[in-house]
C-alpha cells in the first residue's frame, strides 16, 4: 500500500503567492511574464519573492497584484519583455 501526506509546518494567511516557478533559481528578485486582461500578450514584470514551498512562493515586491495571471512555464526562449499571443 502507498500513502501520500502533507505535512503543514506554518500556515500564512493573507499573503500573495502563486504556483511555483520552473525557474531554477528562485532567490530574492526574479522576473515573471504577467498576462494581459485579454490574454493575447504577456509583459515581463520584477518580483520579490519570499518563502517558497514544494508548490507555490510567497511576493513579498514587485509588480503582481492580486487576480494578475502569470506564465509559469520555462520562458527562456522568448527572450524580449513582451511577448503577443494569437
């Protein structure tokens, strides 16, 4: 039989945070491509980040605000600060 767990070691309320990054190096000021309100372009925008669990990491700065889609996929191939999406 296999079992899967979670173990909770603090619980953060209200705090800004999203899905976990591929980036490799998630220490202090990185940069996320934000999505457009209409989803046909993404704008690299700085973040802060803060504590990071095995899912998610904590803003702690920058440009993101609460309801603020990002693309957390492997971006390295884009290359400019905007990107369009058709």
């Amino acid at each position: 039989m296999t079992v899967d767990g979670v173990i909770e070691i603090e619980r953060l309320d209200a705090v800004l945070h999203v899905g976990r990054p591929t980036a490799t190096d998630l220490s202090g000021k990185i940069e996320l491509y934000r999505m457009s309100a209409d989803g046909s372009r993404a704008e690299r925008v700085p973040v802060e980040l803060g504590r990071i669990s095995a899912t998610s990491v904590e803003i702690v700065g920058g440009e993101l605000r609460v309801g603020d889609q990002v693309v957390l996929s492997d971006t390295a191939a884009w290359g400019s600060n905007h990107v369009r999406f058709r």
